[in-house]
C-alpha cells in the first residue's frame, strides 16, 4: 500500500490534533501545552523524547535497525499575536493568539509521519523530529542550535516544509538554492523638541521628521541596491505622541528589511543609518536606529533539493511539483539550521485559502496526509532498506 494511503487511514486522528492546537495557540517560548502534547504522544509511539530543546522545543528519535545513517525532520510550533475572526468550533480560545501561519498543521502532520513510522519502520538509521519553537522572529531555530541540536541528535540532511495558500492541496512546490530571503527587524527612534500644537515653531517636530526618514528610506532599494537585485524596506508603524495639540518629544519608526545577497544587507543597514540620521540632522533633530538580524536567507542545497523533489513526484506524481519555485520575500528561520546541515524546505499546497498572517487563515486539513507523506518518505527513501517500495 501507498504511504500516503497508509497515512489517510487514520486521517481524522492528524485533524483532530490539528484542531486541537488551533483552539489552544501559543506565542514563542510559550508553548507549554503544545510541547507537552507533542512529547506524549511521541512516547506513545515509542520515539526517545527529549524535552525543553532550545526552551520549549521538543526532539523525538527513533533508531531502527543497524545503520548510524540520520535525518532530522522539523516541524515550527509557534502562533502569531492575532486575533482570529474565523467562527468555526475550532477557532482558537485564546483572545489575541491564533495560528495564523498553519503551524498547527505542520506539528500535526509530523506527528502523522511519527505514527506511520513507528508502526511501519521501513527504514535503516535513526530518524530526529525536530518540533521547534518560536519560529515567528522570536529566535527559536537559534535556540535550539544553542541547545546542541545537531551535537545531541545528528542529522546528515534535514528538511522542512510549509503550507502555501493558493497552492492546490496536492501539489509542492520547491528550487535549489537561494529560496526565501533573510530579515531583519529596525527600530529607529526619532529625537526632538516637544510645543504646543498651535506653535510648532517652538518645536523641533519628530513626527514631521519621522515621516520624511519613511519616505527617504524607499530611496535604499530604489537608487543605492542594484536594479537585478531584491531588496524590501517596509516601515510598518510609526509611533508619537499622546494628545493631539501637543508636539512630542520623540518617535518611533518601526519595520522590516528582506534580502538575498550578503552584500546587499550591508548596502540597506549602512545607508539605513545614514538616511535616518541625515535627515533627522537636517530637520535638527538626532535619530538613533537599531537594526538587527532575525532570519538568513534560506538557501536549499541542490542534492537534497532534487531529493525532496523527487520524493514530492513520488507522492503526487511529477506533473503535481514545481521544481523551479519563485524566489520568496518571506523568512523562515529554518534557514539558520540550514546553514549547519544540508538539506531542504518544500512548500505544500493549502488550496484557495486565505493567506497566511491573515486573521481569517485556517491550515487545509485536506493537506495534513500530503504532508505526513512527505516527512514519512523522506525518511524511507533517505533510509532506505532493501524492502520494496510497497512491502
């Protein structure tokens, strides 16, 4: 029988659980339950299970047979400070979280490979479910790495993946290489000189001078990045002020920068600091900017690239996987485990959804056996035995 036939057998078990921690989200480094629910049933399947990995993250390994050949899996885990508008029964219960990103999906779905595996064991080495928190620019892919991830559980490759809405349920979606780009968060803080409202004469205006540093910036991947080049700039709050005839005495300017390139990252924070504290002088105020890295670019090497692509043609035939993915804008922190192991991240369809990040988002429960098929068979076909395909 097929993998993925072999998963759908108990394909309601995966909703369930996925439901279950819809209803019970939890920010980064607060994933309490969901850690506790992901050990127990790792034990249940007699997996080795190895709590508060990187904080609250949990590893589970299965060692069959004689080989000393491994492969890590991961699964993020964490919600998003959201509140969810959705109104099905599973919606979550927990006013201003909700799992905005599928990561409920994605636990869920390696617990279904978990269980398929420890009934089948098709395979020769030693297999490490990697359940990480804190994806959401939190820092939990470092806190695990801090932790001695790979020392204590080495993994040859290691591979993730990740719903994408629009994408039909079925179909994966995958390049080698460079393949999201890297994040970082800045804080610019705008110094000035508080008046009354009527008399901004008095006033040395760092709302006014905010606003002109937001606009200046967009020059960075307009006229100092390489027109062939990525680069994204997004100031996505501005904040000052309390009353409204009252000037204040400071602002804040807060967002996001994207990029592939090294160089490029040094291009946006060095003219970064120059614009803000540029124009912040020419309106006789100071700005002080703290830029900080949150995500490398996520970079798939190309033999495990063409692997998990393979595995995906596998699963739902060659016709269903993309093997020349777009470049993405998006970050993952699975990019700094990535840059310790070989491997890969596939994207998997979540059909005509809405989009991630969004507060009406719900993870496809039809995905779940796809996914579950495709952690399952990354091990059996990386582990291979000299058992037939379908033995």
């Amino acid at each position: 029988m097929h993998v993925l036939d072999k998963i759908r057998a108990f394909e309601e078990t995966m909703v369930a659980w996925r439901r279950d921690l819809h209803m019970h989200p939890e920010l980064g480094f607060e994933e309490h339950r969901t850690s506790d629910m992901i050990a127990r049933t790792l034990d249940g399947f007699g997996f080795e299970v190895h709590r508060n990995v990187g904080k609250t993250g949990v590893v589970g390994r299965l060692a069959v047979g004689d080989s000393t050949r491994s492969i890590g899996l991961r699964a993020d885990m964490d919600a998003l400070p959201m509140e969810e508008i959705n109104q099905f029964s599973h919606r979550s219960t927990i006013e201003g979280c909700m799992h905005a990103c599928g990561h409920d999906g994605h636990v869920a779905s390696l617990l279904g490979a978990a269980r398929y595996l420890s009934e089948t064991r098709r395979f020769d080495g030693v297999v490490n479910l990697i359940f990480q928190p804190a994806e959401e620019g939190v820092g939990g892919a470092k806190a695990m790495l801090a932790d001695g991830l790979f020392g204590r559980f080495p993994c040859d490759a290691v591979f993730g993946l990740h719903n994408a809405p629009m994408l039909p349920v079925g179909k994966f979606a995958i390049r080698p290489g460079p393949m999201m780009a890297g994040g970082a968060f800045f804080d610019i803080v705008v110094k000035g000189k508080g008046s009354h409202g009527a008399h901004p004469e008095h006033s040395v205006d760092p709302v006014l001078t905010a606003c002109h540093i937001v606009t200046a910036l967009q020059s960075i991947p307009a006229r100092n990045v390489g027109a062939v080049e990525a680069a994204v700039i997004s100031a996505t709050r501005i904040e000052g002020g309390d009353a409204y005839n009252v000037v204040p005495n400071r602002a804040a300017i807060r967002g996001t920068a994207r990029w592939f390139k090294p160089e490029v990252l040094k291009i946006i924070e060095s003219n970064m600091r120059r614009i803000a504290t540029g124009v912040a002088e020419g309106f006789g105020a100071t700005a002080e900017v703290d830029f900080r890295l949150i995500f490398a670019p996520l970079v798939n090497a190309a033999d495990e690239t063409a692997f998990a692509a393979d595995v995906a043609a596998e699963i739902a035939g060659e016709a269903n996987v993309n093997r020349e993915h777009d470049l993405m804008m998006g970050a993952e922190d699975f990019s700094f485990m990535l840059e310790k192991v070989p491997g890969a991240y596939i994207n998997i369809g979540n059909g005509d959804s809405a989009n991630i990040h969004n507060s009406s988002f719900d993870f496809n429960d039809k995905a779940l056996p796809y996914a579950a098929a495709m952690y399952a068979t990354l091990v059996e076909r990386r582990l291979a035995t000299n058992l037939g395909a379908d033995s």
